[in-house]
C-alpha cells in the first residue's frame, strides 16, 4: 500500500495566492496571503469604490482601504506593488461573489 508524504491540494488551496481567515470573536473576514512574497501578511479590505467615469483606456479605477492585520516576517509592503497584488485579489474575490450572488452594495 502507498502513503502519500504530504497532503494533497484541495480545490480551496490549489494554485492559490490567499486564503480566507477568521478570528473568533470578529465581525469580519481577513485574507491570509500565501505566496512567497507576502506569505503570511494578514489583511482586511475597508471601504472599496470604483470611479463613477471610465479612463480612456476603456477601465474603471478602484480604490480601496485596508488594515495590515499582521505582518510577522516583517515584509516589504508599503509599496505600489503590494497595493496592486492586494487589488487583483479583491478583483477575485468580487468576481467570485459577483458569480455566487453574495455582493452587498451600499451608498
């Protein structure tokens, strides 16, 4: 009989940069980010808003908040870069409640 040595992906962690995480006792949802890069920061989006007018280039400009839960390797996020890689998150994320109808809007 084989054993495998490690588990296996599930479809949850399977070529995922993130993944939810949850206090007990919180209100909200966090992100817990896996790769390499930024493994293990911890963040929550605030308010997010979109552009009420398209660029030229036919997108739709995002802005969001977010607080840094907790960063323990000390990792270099205060830079453009992270703030982006956080964004394409919530675009995934967005999209994946856009598609399960799970999207609150609000004035």
């Amino acid at each position: 009989m084989n054993t495998p040595t490690k588990n296996s992906n599930t479809d949850q962690t399977k070529n995922k940069k993130y993944v939810f995480a949850q206090k007990t006792g919180d209100d909200f949802t966090a992100i817990k980010l896996l790769e390499d890069k930024y493994r293990n920061v911890i963040y929550k989006y605030g308010k997010v808003a979109f552009a009420k007018d398209e660029k030229p280039d036919g997108t739709l400009p995002m802005k969001f908040d977010y607080d840094i839960l907790t960063n323990p390797e000390s990792k270099d996020i205060e830079n453009q870069e992270f703030i982006d890689y956080i964004g394409d998150i919530l675009i995934e994320v967005m999209e994946q409640q856009l598609n399960n109808g799970k999207v609150e809007f609000s004035e």
